[in-house]
C-alpha cells in the first residue's frame, strides 16, 4: 500500500531515527540487526538506484543487478530507463560509461536497503577503487522516497545526483518531477534544460533493452 506523502514522511524520519540507533550493526548479519520499532513501520515506498560502470563485462553486472533487486524480499514493482552511454566525468583517461537508472516500490528500512545494495555490488565483482577510477558497478541509491539524511556513510537525496547528465538524464525516463520533505518540487525537465554541463558530459540512448525497462522505443 502507497500512503499519502505526509504519513510516509513522519514513517520515513521514523525509520530514519532507527538507522542512526542501528548504523553500527549495518555490516552484520542481516537477521536480528533491526530494532522491532523500525520493522513496525514498514511501508511500500518509492526508491530510486543509479547504475553505472564502464568495464567490459558492466553491461551483464547491471542486468544481472537489476534481476537480482527485482528478486529481492521486499522489493516490487522495478522499472528501469533506458541505458546510456556516457562520457567519463574524471581527470584520469578511461572508457566511457554506462549508465541506468531503476525505480521500484520497498518496503525495506533504509540501513537494509542500503545493506542489500551493497552486498549486492560485491557479490557482482566490485572491487574499492579510487575515486573517479574506471569500475565495473556501481549502485547508487539516489532516492529513499522524499527523506532527507546524512551520516558519515549515507547522504540522501545523493549529494552530486542534480550535477550530473548521467543521473539527470536516465532518471528523466521515470519521471518528470521529485518531491520532498519540505513540499519542495523539482522539475526535471527544467533542470536538464538549464544544465550547465561543466564536465563537457556526452549522454547517448543505446539500442539495447534493459530488464524491466519503462521507455520503449
């Protein structure tokens, strides 16, 4: 069930005070790391994960990404945009990108969410890497409905999602506007359309069909 945006976002920051008692235990085992408080305020909520990589083997890690979320015990309704291929935003010479965005319905507290993304991106091959370095996969949760949260692990909304086309532009495929907390609402539209592109980013539609894909040509 989808609640109305003020109910979830007093469910939200609920959980959201749960995740700073819990954040110490993010890393172990899943089973018994949950207060009972925070299981008791699950919900369906919208989530949205960038996807991006620019190894030869990324486009199999992402697709087999996006079966496993789609897989996962409390996630539903997955839809993807289309795949992009895009410039390296980096001062270090490599192959370009490419990237995604997924949106789906959770019913997850965020430190499990977060948790699952993570054992995720390491169980599909990802190694720690320098900053900007070429990767195989990375799986960025951009979105946890409309809350607001920052530790010294988790930012959310994503701290870079507005200053860069290759999030900007796959996520505009789902939807056309973001709302938040605050009753804020951000067009998307008008953002790409008034984006200075500082890092010169060149963001192409590839001819490939990803799992679960919203846009159809």
């Amino acid at each position: 069930m989808l609640y109305p945006l003020s109910y979830r976002s007093l469910i939200i920051a609920a959980q959201a005070r749960a995740y700073r008692k819990q954040k110490s235990a993010i890393n172990q085992e899943k089973e018994g790391i949950f207060s009972s408080f925070a299981l008791s305020y699950l919900i369906m909520i919208t989530c949205y994960v960038a996807l991006g990589g620019n190894k030869r083997q990324t486009l199999t890690v992402m697709e087999r990404a996006l079966i496993s979320l789609s897989a996962t015990d409390g996630i539903r309704n997955v839809e993807t945009s289309r795949l992009y291929r895009t410039s390296a935003v980096s001062d270090l010479p490599q192959e370009d990108y490419l990237n995604a965005v997924a949106r789906f319905h959770c019913s997850l507290p965020l430190p499990l969410l977060w948790g699952t993304l993570t054992t995720l991106e390491k169980s599909l091959g990802k190694e720690v890497k320098a900053k900007n370095s070429p990767r195989l996969i990375d799986l960025d949760l951009l979105f946890y409905d409309s809350l607001r949260y920052q530790d010294e692990q988790l930012t959310l909304p994503h701290p870079r999602w507005q200053e860069r086309l290759f999030v900007l532009t796959p996520l505009l495929d789902l939807t056309s506007e973001l709302f938040f907390e605050e009753k804020t609402v951000i067009d998307l539209f008008k953002l790409i359309s008034l984006f200075p592109n500082p890092n010169h980013e060149r963001v192409m539609p590839l001819d490939h069909t990803l799992p679960f894909q919203k846009v159809h040509r």
